[in-house]
C-alpha cells in the first residue's frame, strides 16, 4: 500500500446514473475503505441520481473533495427550498472540499448563485477539460474564472481558489505561489473589460463585464509555445442543447464580433 505513495494524491469514484448502473452506493463503499485504508481523501463525482446526495453524504469525511459541487442534476446539495443540504453544510464547516469541476455537464449558474446568496463559496474553481467541454460553454479555465466575477465574487477570491487553495489541499503548498525558491510555473493574464455573455451547462445565460485571457505560460520559467487546438476525436459530440455554442462562440470572440458589427 506504500508504493507510489508520492504520486498519489486520494481515491476517486465517479457516482451518478451513468456508472453505477444499479448497483447503488456499492462502488462508492469501496472506494471509503480503500481511502480509509491508506489515510488518503476521497474525491466523488455527482452529477444525476441515483443514488442520491444524501446516500452520498453519509459516506463522506472531513477532508474529502465533493466535486461537481453546484451541479444542477438530481444530486444538486441544494434541497428544494434552495437552502444547503445541513449534512453537506455541516461537512463543509469541518473541512469537506467544495470543487466546481465544470465540465460539460455540471455547472448550474441558478445553483451557483443560491449557494453564493448563503455565503457558500466553492473551495476551488477547477475546469474539468476534456474534448467536450473546450468546445463551450465551459471553453478554458480563465472562462470558468470569468463566470465567478460575475457572480460577484472578487477577482482575489476566484484566484485564490485556482492556486494555492488547490495546491493546499493536495498536499503540494510549493505550488500556485509566486514564494521564492517554488517552481517558476506562472500563467499571465489580461482583465478584459467589456459586455460579455457566458452560460452554463444547461445554456442559461449570465452577463458579465470582466474576462480573463490568458497571455502568456511560463514552465520552469521559460515560455511555453502556443499550438494549434488539436482535433477533435469523434465521439466529442456536444449534447443537443449545447450546440448553439459553437455558433456563440468562445465570450472573447463574441466581443470581437460585437465590435467589429458596431464599427
């Protein structure tokens, strides 16, 4: 159980509809005592039921990592009445990890901003980039960034918890810090000002005034070459709904469109 113990950073088990297929919370059991077993966190993945968030809940510990927290499907932590699941709260307060994990199916801005009204601040803003989600509406992490300015989050706090948060949490605080002596691995970015128009996975639409864009990304301190996108695989089919995206395109693009029509 010691092997790789320095490459490894906690269990995953993605549980929703789509992967446990009937079998219940079984999977997820497993993966408490595997995690229980090395002292490591485990990280669950929700999304739509079954099983449900409160089955779910009851096997979570102080530590772990619920990701795809503002999801919208029938997991969502939020109850009917819109206020925080009090199991997940009560976790949360004792150390349960918040991550958006965005994705192609699993950002809610109507659940986002319930949360955010209840003073419930996701602990890390991550992406989840795969082939489906860079096509939209979750494109890149600066985008994902951009949507929590406009839900009103400061631009501190929504840097805050791309960096050192996620490298705290991971047990790697050298990282996502501009300290002396840690890895010179930086990523610089413009705050555009303007009108922008961003969505979640559902297509709801939020505007906002500032978007991060990247400029440039140091590895090791020298400058990492900016390539073509590759091609798509062809399995990355964006789901019905979300296909208007591509013709929206990326909320940069958008702006550019917008001021080349005005002018």
């Amino acid at each position: 159980m010691s092997r790789n113990r320095d490459l490894i950073l906690g269990i995953k088990a993605r549980i929703d509809r789509n992967t446990t297929r009937g079998v219940g919370t079984r999977p997820l059991e497993l993966a408490r005592h595997l995690a229980d077993q090395l002292n490591l966190p485990l990280m669950v993945h929700i999304g739509q039921g079954p099983p449900e968030i409160d089955e779910v809940a009851a096997l979570l510990r102080p530590g772990d990592i619920l990701t795809h927290c503002f999801t919208g499907g029938s997991m969502r932590i939020l109850r009917p009445d819109g206020t925080l699941h009090p199991q997940v709260r009560e976790l949360h307060e004792r150390g349960l990890v918040l991550d958006i994990g965005h994705g192609a199916g699993s950002f809610s801005f109507a659940v986002a901003e319930a949360l955010l009204r209840q003073g419930v601040l996701p602990d890390v803003i991550s992406s989840d980039i795969h082939q489906l989600a860079i096509q939209g509406p979750m494109f890149d992490l600066p985008t994902t960034l951009s949507k929590f300015l406009a839900l009103g989050m400061s631009l501190p706090e929504v840097i805050e918890r791309a960096t050192v948060a996620p490298a705290r949490i991971i047990g790697r605080p050298e990282l996502g810090t501009l300290a002396v002596g840690t890895p010179a691995d930086l990523a610089l970015f413009e705050l555009v000002d303007g009108d922008f128009t961003f969505y979640d996975v559902e297509m709801q639409a939020r505007k906002g005034d500032k978007l991060l864009v990247n400029t440039l990304t140091l590895k090791d301190g020298q400058p990492l070459p900016r390539v073509p996108e590759s091609a798509l695989q062809p399995w990355a089919v964006l789901a019905e709904h979300q296909r208007p995206i591509t013709e929206i395109g990326h909320p940069f693009r958008q702006r550019a469109r917008h001021r080349s029509t005005k002018s």
